[in-house]
C-alpha cells in the first residue's frame, strides 16, 4: 500500500501483512506470465485497502524475470515516465504504444500496471482496450486498480471490455482481527492491546491501521503515557475525510445525517430524521454502498469503517450536532414504540441511540422504556440494575411507578420469588401508587407468593388484583390476577377451575384491542399456566397446542423471557408423553436461552426431564454430568432435580441415596404448594421406601398421592395412586386395574413400567399373562429408546423362558460393524471404565455374559485388552461411533 503523504518518509514501509488468497492469485498470473501466458487482472478497494502494496508485493516476488510499467497517479498528475510515447492519448499514440509493449513482450515478459483508473484521464483509459486485446497473443499482464465507486462512464466502459477480454477479477476487503493485530505490531515495534479497541474499528483498514498506530505511538498512549483515545484522533480526521472527496456532495451530507442516528440505522429513520421520502434516498445510499462505506449489517445500514463514521460525526458543528441528536432523539424515541412489539433488543438499541441526545426532561422517559426494553429482551438483571439506578437519583416522578413495577417483574423472573413478593408489599403499603399500578403490582405480588409455595397469600393478592382490575378496566391485570389465582386453584387439585381460569386469563389477552407491547409482553406468560393446567388435567394434546401456541406468539414479540419458558414446558410435555427425541431437541434450545436471559421457569423440570431420558436409555455417566452440573436446585420444580437424581442413583446401585433424594423431592412439592404432582413419582418413592425398608413413610405417601389423587379427579392421578398401593402391598389386583387405567393415557413410559409390575406381581393367572405383560413393557421401552428398562424386562422375560423377537443384528465377518446390539452396549460401557460385574448390573445380564461379549468382541476387532479397546474406540469416534445408539460417542 502507498504511504499516506502526512506519514511518508517518516517511518519505513511496514512489513506486508495479510492478503495470502490475493498475493497467491496475483504472483500466479505473474508465473505464468514468464512462461509466455499473458492475462488481465482487476483489483478493486476502497481508499487505503492496500491495492498499491498487493500489487507491489506480487512484483518484488516475480523479481527480475518480469519487466514492469507503470501508470501510476502521484498528486494531480498521470505518471507516465516509463511509456513517454502515450502522449496526448490520440489514437495514432495509443497505437504506437501498444505496438512498443508488443516489442518490449517479444524481448521479455511484460507487467503493465494501471494504478487507480478510477482517477485516470480519457488517454489512459484508451489505452485499456487495446492492450486488452493483446494479452491473448503476447506475454503482457495488464494489471488494473481501482476503487469501486464513484466510476465515470468511460471507466465503466473500459472495465467492461477488460470482463469481455476474460480478466480476474480481486475485490480487497479488510484485514480480519488477527490479521490487523499483526499489522499494527508490525507498526509500533511493540505490544498494541492497549489500543485493540480502537483497532477493531478500523475495519482492518491497513492504512488507517498504520496511520492510527503512529498517531497512538506519537502521543504516548501504546506506551501508557497517555490514555487512548475512544474514537478517530483528531489528526486523522482530514485523511478520512479525504476518502470521500469524490463521492457526491449529496451522499457526504446524508452520510452526515446517518452518523448522529448511530453506528447502525435503518432506512426508514433515516427517512423520517432527514424528512426525505425513502424512495429519494435509495440512489444516494447505493452510491455509498457502491463505495464501500455503507455496509448490510441484519436489518440496518451501518457506515464502515466505525472510524469512518467518527470523522463524519465529529465533522459537524457542535452546535448543529446538539440540534440535530434532539430531533434524532424524537425519531429514535418515536420508533421504539413498534419495536418493542416485535424485537424488544432491537428497541434496546434505539432507545440507547436516542439517550445520547436526549434533553433532560426526556431522559428520564426514556430510561423507563428502557428498562421495559431491556427486561424482554432477556436481560432482567439489567432491568434491574437500571430501574434501580434510576429510582435512586432525582429523577421524574411521572415515571417512579412504572420503573418500581419492572424492577419487581425483573426480580421476580430471575427466580428471586420472596424478594418479589416482600417489595411488592412494600410498595403496596405506600400511598399515591396510581390504581392501574397497584392493581399490576400485586398480581406480581400473587405470582411470587405462588411460586413460594403461599398459596393462601397468593389467593388473597390475586382476588384483590383481580377486583382492582375490573374496577379499573385494566385488561393487563385482569389476565395477570387469572394467571395467579389459576395456578393456586392448580396447587389445590382443582383442575377443572384451573383450566377454566387460565382459560379465561389467556382470553382477556387475546381480546384486549388497546394492549400496548409491554402489555403484550407483560402477559406473554399466560399460556404458560394454561398449558401447565391441561397437563396436569390429562389434557396432554390440548397442552401440547397451548405450549406451542404461547411458545410461536412470544417468539414473535421477540420476548426472551417467555420463550425459553415455553420452550422448556413442552420438553416436559414431550418427556411425559413419550417423545424423547423432540424433548431433548427443545431442552438443548431452551436450556441456555434461559441461562443467558438468566430467567429460571421451567429450568429444573426440563434439565430434570433430559437426566432421566439419559437415565433410562442406560447413560448414567451423562445423566451424572447433568445433575452435578446444578450446584443449586432451581424452583419451582426443585421436586424434579430431586427426583432425577433418585433415579440415577438407583441405576448406580445407590438404593439409599436413591431414597433419600426422592424423600427431599417429596418434601420439596409440599413445601412449594405443588402437591398435585405428588402423582408424578409417587411409585418411584414407594417402592425405593420399601426397598430401604421404610414401610411407615412408605404407607403415609400412599395415603397421600391417595388423597391428592382424589383431589385431582384425573385418570392419570387414580391410577397412580393404584399403583401405588398395589406396590406397598405387593397386590396384584390394584396393579392389574392400574394396567387398565392408565392404558389409555399418552404417557407410555408410565405405561410400559406399570405392566412390568404387574407381571411381577402375579397379576395374570397364567404364564402366558405374565409373558403377555412383560412383552407389553418391552414394546413400550423399545418405542421409547428406554435401554436401561428394555434391558431389564428382557432379562425378567429369559427368566421365564421367552426369547427377545428382536434380530442379534449379527454382521458376517470382523471389524466394528460385525458387533450385535449387545457387543456394542458392552464396548460402551466398557468404554465408561465400568467392570464386567459393573456392565452386568446394568444391563441385567451375568457377569459371565458380559465377559462372554467382550471376548467377541476383542476376537472381531483384533485386540488384545481393555486399553487397546479403549485406544481403538478414541481412534474411530473421529469417523463414526460404533453405538447402536444415534447419540453415542467414544471418549
């Protein structure tokens, strides 16, 4: 690249950096050019890209195998020493010229280098197509620069005939991150992270990256003698600017204009800030984009490089620029309205632009949007931190209301319910709290004391909200009060009303006409708590719709609280009604949505959900990594943790501990008001309580899930209290009605284990009802991909002399794909570093067995032990996994 002339002869030429793609194509048409190939290549970039620097480094490589001429503008004048006979660029000189490079060709291989023809005369550009024409038959490279845009027609016209004449064609953009960290080292001599801010706004521009390093290294601040600068130094203004000396008058002013509304805007603010039709500004935009200086970032234009917008900002009177950042402030404020109900982030950002102009009196205003903003776009703990920076200042009381009220919903959504709920009721105890405020602000109250297990201070804040609202007309409290006093008649077992008020919260949203977005969002959550109703009411299809409907409808308002919600809830549908795979796809979506949002509902039932699934497919090393991975039990849904990590400890042969989690499961559900999901695992607590021999507790969660059940009125919930009680007793009659009850329910999981334990109980008065039952479970398991149980009731099913119908998938031969299902679960396993009586537990087979598989397996892949087992199996995860399962992997 050409030195600028404020830094030339200042400091020697940096080292070349970058462009290896570029410099490859370039120094290959070179070679071919001395082996008599002549060609035409075209670069095109924009100022300071390093078009001159490419093309000198690709020469200095070609050495002196290449003769090189030149055309080259220096100041206002066309170089043109080295071909004196262009003359005044008439034809009879054009052709003379041409012939001379034929000559010169004939003599050795010639490199003609156009440089910048966006800046050439009429003579020069006669000259293109006529050594264009020559390329095909002489050693002569034509080599042309220029930049993209602003072009005259006669360069249009020139470059037309170069594609025609079959040139190649390089566009130079900037140096990438790494690539501009190099370069500015290479500059200063010395370490530039203190600068790599900066740096990153330069758009890997090298001459802007060379000139910025200098600036910094002159003034001390690489050397920490001064502090760097957060935007274009002043003395780098005049050469950026120069940059766009030749784009039309018009374009520079917009340009302007763009640079006050920020780093990124949108066309239509744009429009509305320069009050100029769209349609009038679209040719001007494309000129800039044409240049390279405007640039597609998502939805928005963005002037690039970052420090290109620098110089244009701070090229406008200061007091013109404080005129115009009020009159951007206005339109920036004004179109965060509809934002807001369609990307709350992107509301964020223009509400953050138009703070930056914004006069007193409407900064306050505009920091309450804000933290509403900031809140849905999935950033609660920013929420907060701002309300409660504004609240705490001298700030305008039009606007204490509403920002006391976000700050409770932010709390309340990071999960920190008894915080929620004790700051509600401060704020509820104060007076001037306007009606529609304090209506809104206890149904919060009412959630947070729901989900802290208070149902009957829930019940009393969500009648008074309820009745707040009616009396005010607040349609936004009015679904809020439903929400709430649905899921306390849900923790009471009244399914029916649940459904029926959650029904109606969900009905109040959609028919409210004057909903403003943060309305919208505010209620995002409504189906939440209708869908959680339908489940628990057996319900399961309707759930499933409601879960989908809330999950789409909150998606489109952008809400990232909500959404990961909603997402997480239908991975428990899919868990409970046995679509496994679908699950774990929503839980890996909804999992570090709600992570990054830091928002907590329906964390601990989904992240619960998959350690089972994991748990009965017989991976017990992922369903540990899970479970270890929450160092604290979310609520609500702490119930569910617990009750996963009873699960895996029984697969681990921890019957103890096994026990002891789900006893804290149990106590958890009553503890957070949430007995009517004692249902749930009620079976899996009895019949670990009678394991460890705790028939007293085990007799008093019968009489419970019982009661609850009854309570409930749901077949699903009767049949779980049959099953229960057919457990305690070992009682055939109540497992075989518990067979018949839940027979019909979508929840084949619960279906499969209760035909199990029917079959071990004797239930069928012939051997071949036993076997009937037990083939039942295997489908079951088998449907479900449930490995650990198929496993089990395959054994349960040889103990009685039946077979498994299923193929051994033998292969003839060695090698991986000759090993059966079986061989492949025992290389897993083995894999896992479990022992031969390890992987017999765990697949119910005998230690004998397992042995037997290994040896087969050993036998078909050629291996001598365990460690080259282990060795073998590293080496193939590279290619593929030898599992009979889709999802495993060797380590």
């Amino acid at each position: 690249m050409e030195e600028p002339a404020c830094a030339r002869g200042t400091s020697p030429t940096p080292r070349f950096v970058g462009r290896g793609g570029e410099l490859a194509v370039l120094t290959g048409r070179l070679h071919r050019l001395t082996e008599g190939a002549g060609g035409i290549v075209v670069i095109e970039g924009v100022p300071g890209v390093g078009t001159s620097r490419l093309v000198q480094e690709a020469l200095q490589q070609a050495g002196r195998d290449v003769r090189v001429l030149h055309i080259a503008r220096r100041g206002n004048r066309l170089h043109r020493s080295l071909i004196p006979e262009l003359g005044d660029g008439t034809r009879h000189a054009t052709k003379s010229v041409v012939g001379e490079l034929t000559r010169l060709a004939r003599e050795a291989p010639v490199a003609l280098v156009l440089e910048d023809l966006d800046r050439a005369d009429p003579a020069a550009l006669r000259l293109v197509r006529p050594v264009a024409t020559q390329v095909a038959d002489h050693a002569i490279l034509l080599v042309v620069t220029a930049r993209p845009a602003p072009r005259s027609p006669g360069l249009d016209r020139a470059l037309a005939d170069l594609v025609t004449g079959g040139s190649t064609h390089l566009q130079l953009r900037g140096l990438d991150p790494a690539e501009t960290m190099l370069l500015a080292a290479a500059v200063a001599g010395t370490g530039t992270e203190a600068a790599r801010g900066l740096l990153d706004r330069t758009g890997g521009n090298p001459q802007l990256v060379i000139e910025l390093v200098r600036t910094l290294a002159a003034d001390g601040a690489l050397a920490g003698r001064a502090e760097v600068p957060p935007g274009l130094p002043t003395q780098l203004r005049p050469l950026v600017l120069g940059w766009l000396a030749r784009l039309p008058r018009s374009t520079v002013d917009l340009l302007r204009a763009a640079a006050v509304l920020g780093p990124r805007f949108e066309v239509t603010h744009l429009a509305r800030f320069t009050g100029t039709p769209t349609v009038r500004l679209f040719p001007v935009l494309e000129d800039a984009r044409r240049a390279g200086i405007l640039d597609q970032v998502g939805a928005h234009l963005a002037i690039q490089p970052e420090l290109v917008r620098d110089a244009l900002y701070h090229d406008i009177a200061p007091s013109i620029r404080s005129a115009l950042h009020l009159d951007a402030c206005r339109v920036l404020a004004a179109a965060s309205a509809p934002a807001l109900g369609q990307s709350p982030l992107a509301a964020v950002a223009l509400l953050q632009r138009a703070l930056d102009g914004a006069s007193t009196e409407l900064r306050d205003a505009l920091l309450g949007d804000l933290v509403v903003a900031q809140l849905w776009s999935g950033r609660p703990g920013e929420a907060e931190r701002m309300a409660r920076e504004l609240l705490d200042r001298p700030h305008d009381p039009a606007v204490d209301d509403a920002v006391r009220l976000i700050a409770v919903e932010a709390v309340r959504h990071q999960g920190r319910y008894q915080e929620a709920a004790a700051e509600a009721a401060t704020l509820l105890t104060g007076t001037g709290l306007a009606a529609r405020v304090r209506a809104r602000l206890r149904a919060e109250q009412a959630h947070a004391l729901l989900s802290e297990g208070d149902l009957s201070g829930a019940t009393d804040a969500a009648a008074t909200a309820a009745t707040e609202a009616n009396r005010d007309q607040d349609p936004r409290a009015a679904s809020t009060a439903r929400a709430a006093l649905a899921g306390v008649a849900l923790a009471l077992g009244r399914t029916g009303l649940a459904v029926e008020l959650a029904t109606e919260a969900v009905e109040r949203t959609r028919r409210n006409r004057t909903a403003t977005a943060a309305d919208a969002h505010a209620v995002a959550l409504t189906r939440h708590t209708l869908a959680t109703a339908l489940l628990v009411a057996d319900r399961a299809e309707a759930a499933e719709r409601a879960v989908t409907d809330g999950l789409r409808a909150a998606e489109t308002l952008g809400n990232a609280v909500a959404a990961p919600s909603y997402r997480l809830l239908r991975a428990v549908v899919w868990f409970r009604t046995g679509r496994w795979d679908e699950a774990l796809a929503d839980a890996e979506a909804g999992l570090p949505a709600a992570e990054a949002a830091g928002v907590v509902l329906g964390v601990a039932p989904a992240l619960a959900a998959v350690a089972m699934i994991a748990v009965h497919r017989n991976e017990l090393a992922r369903a540990g990594d899970l479970l270890a991975a929450v160092a604290t039990v979310p609520a609500p849904g702490a119930h569910w943790v617990w009750w996963a990590r009873g699960l895996h400890h029984e697969a681990c042969g921890h019957t103890e501990g096994a026990a002891a989690a789900l006893r804290r499961a149990w106590a958890a559900c009553t503890r957070t008001g949430t007995i009517v999901e004692y249902p749930l695992f009620a079976s899996d607590l009895v019949r670990l309580l009678l394991a460890v021999d705790d028939r007293a507790t085990a007799e008093r969660t019968v009489a419970q899930v019982e009661e609850v059940a009854v309570r409930i009125g749901t077949t699903a919930a009767h049949g779980s209290a049959l099953r229960c009680r057919g457990l305690l007793h070992d009682d055939p009659r109540s497992l075989g009605q518990a067979v018949r009850v839940l027979a019909g329910q979508p929840y084949p999981l619960v279906a499969a284990q209760v035909s199990e334990e029917a079959a071990l109980a004797g239930t069928a008065d012939e051997p071949s009802g036993t076997a009937a039952l037990l083939e039942a479970a295997r489908s079951g398991f088998r449907t479900l991909g449930a490995r650990r149980d198929l496993a089990r009731v395959e054994a349960r099913l040889r103990s009685i002399g039946v077979r498994s119908g299923q193929s051994r998938s033998r292969s003839r031969g060695d090698g991986w794909d000759s090993l059966t299902t079986a061989e492949r679960e025992v290389v897993a396993l083995t894999i896992e570093g479990l022992t031969n009586r390890e992987i017999a537990a765990r697949l119910f087979i005998s230690p004998r067995t397992a042995e037997t598989h290994l040896t087969h397996v050993f036998a078909k892949l050629d291996l001598q032990g365990r460690p080259a087992l282990r060795l073998a199996a590293a080496r193939r995860n590279g290619h593929r996994s030898v599992s009979p399962h889709a999802d495993a992997t060797y380590p």
